[in-house]
C-alpha cells in the first residue's frame, strides 16, 4: 500500500506524483492501494495527482483503490466530477 502524505498541494504535487510512480513496481497485487489517511491539507491539485496516478496504474493492467479519503476530498471530488474515477461506489 501506498500512503499519500499529510499535506497535498501545487506545492508538492509534482514530487508525490514521483513518489507514487516510483512505488509503483512495489505493488505486486493485482490493485494499486492508496491510503490517505494522513492526508489533511490538500487542494485540488492532490486530485489531479490521484488520477494521473490512477492512469498510471491502469496502464499496467492493475486496478486502482484509495482508502480513507476524507469527507472534504470525496466532496472535491464530486464537485469537480471525477468522484466515480476515484470512488466506484461514489
């Protein structure tokens, strides 16, 4: 499982991008996980992160799961319109 960091911004987004990418190799199950469960600052761009990282994922032919998104990210998420890329059951 891959763990997202406590604050996800324009700031870092293009560094946990990489690191998200780079860990990558060390999923050996059929499905990508993401925990953001420390997840507590973030903007919008921690959303184009989680999808850039989802096609990545999908482009290996695995699956692509986030656990623990805070309420405030699920609603981000709807509002922008990508919460059923994200969230399958959103």
């Amino acid at each position: 499982m891959l763990v997202l960091p406590s604050e996800l911004t324009h700031k870092q987004a293009t560094a946990c991008l990489r690191m998200l990418i780079q860990g990558l190799p060390s999923q050996t199950g059929t499905a990508v996980v993401v925990d953001a469960v420390s997840l507590q600052r973030f903007d919008s761009s921690a959303l184009s992160v989680l999808l850039e990282f989802r096609r990545a994922s999908l482009k290996l032919g695995k699956a692509f799961e986030i656990r623990n998104l805070s309420s405030r990210l699920v609603d981000l998420a709807r509002l922008y319109g990508v919460a059923e890329l994200l969230l399958p059951s959103a």
